[in-house]
C-alpha cells in the first residue's frame, strides 16, 4: 500500500470532485453469468450504488472506466445517474489527458479505485496528487499503488468502502 499521512489524505480529500472507478472487480465480484443464449450478466451491489449517491450529495461525481464496452455496464451508468462513462478504454493511463479535458478536472481532483493490472498505470499518476483505492480481494500490483486497501471485496461493497475512507476524511 503506498503510505500517505492522515492530515495528506484529508487536503486531499477535500479537492476530490470526481471518484473514477474500474468495473470488474471493483463494482462486480469478477464473476460473469452466461445464458444458454451466450447472454452475460453482471451483479452490481446495490450498496456500492449508494455509495455514489453519498458521494453526489457531498458534491463529488462518479465515473466507470472500462475496457469493457458492455451494454449491461452502460445501463448501470445510465441507472446511476452518473454523468460521465468511459467504455472500451485499453490504457486507462493513456487516456487519462482526454479524461481530463472531457471531465474538465485537474488530477488532484480525482480519486481512482482498481483492482489489477490493467488499472495500476492510471492508479500510479492519480496516486501522485489525488486518491486511490482498490477493494480488499484486489492483485498485490493495484494494493501496491493503493492509499486505501478496502475492507470489503470488489462486487461486495468495496467501491462504497473507498467512497466512506473519502468522505470520513472530508469531514475533519
């Protein structure tokens, strides 16, 4: 885990405006359910949607990031309201200045969770002057670049631990 005080992660707390999040892994279990049909299905907790709503009446957005470009992912951004979705993402870190010119923040402004390697680069330049977190079942590469390890699993409210580490810190 890359270590920060508690006063650097209460500045830095209170500049996020935008909590980025990965999907598989972090909003669902990593399991995926195939009918007969070949149709997939995800479980999103319904806790980590909460989460989001708590984060949007302090005043902070959510976004999904994915490689995924899924329209049952794309429905639950729709579902949640959330005002930005960025789908079929290869390089996350790579995309991250259209990000930011797309979102119109600064990257002390973004607070990022992941859980595996393909979430570690953008975790790692987010880490730098913003937040990062990843849920407790996340690989020991997106742990290593993590500020907050979660105490719940990905798919199992992991997401709504991360964004309560965020707020808690806001209100001191």
């Amino acid at each position: 885990m890359k270590k920060i005080t508690e006063t650097e992660a209460r500045k830095r707390a209170n500049r996020i405006t935008l909590v980025l999040t990965d999907v598989d892994g972090v909003l669902t279990d990593t399991g995926v359910y195939y009918s007969g049909d070949g149709e997939e299905l995800k479980r999103f907790s319904i806790r980590d949607g909460m989460g989001m709503d708590l984060l949007r009446a302090m005043g902070i957005e959510t976004a999904m990031i994915t490689r995924e470009d899924s329209p049952r992912v794309a429905a639950r951004s729709k579902k949640l309201g959330l005002p930005y979705y960025f789908a079929g993402i290869m390089d996350k870190r790579a995309f991250l200045p259209e990000l930011l010119k797309a979102t119109g923040r600064s990257v002390e402004e973004l607070a990022y969770i992941g859980d595996d390697v393909n979430d570690v680069d953008i975790m790692a330049a987010i880490s730098e002057r913003g937040l990062t977190g990843c849920p407790l079942d996340a690989m020991p590469a997106a742990k290593a670049v993590a500020h907050y390890v979660a105490k719940a699993p990905g798919g199992q409210g992991g997401f709504r631990d991360f964004a309560e580490w965020i707020m808690k810190h806001r209100k001191k």
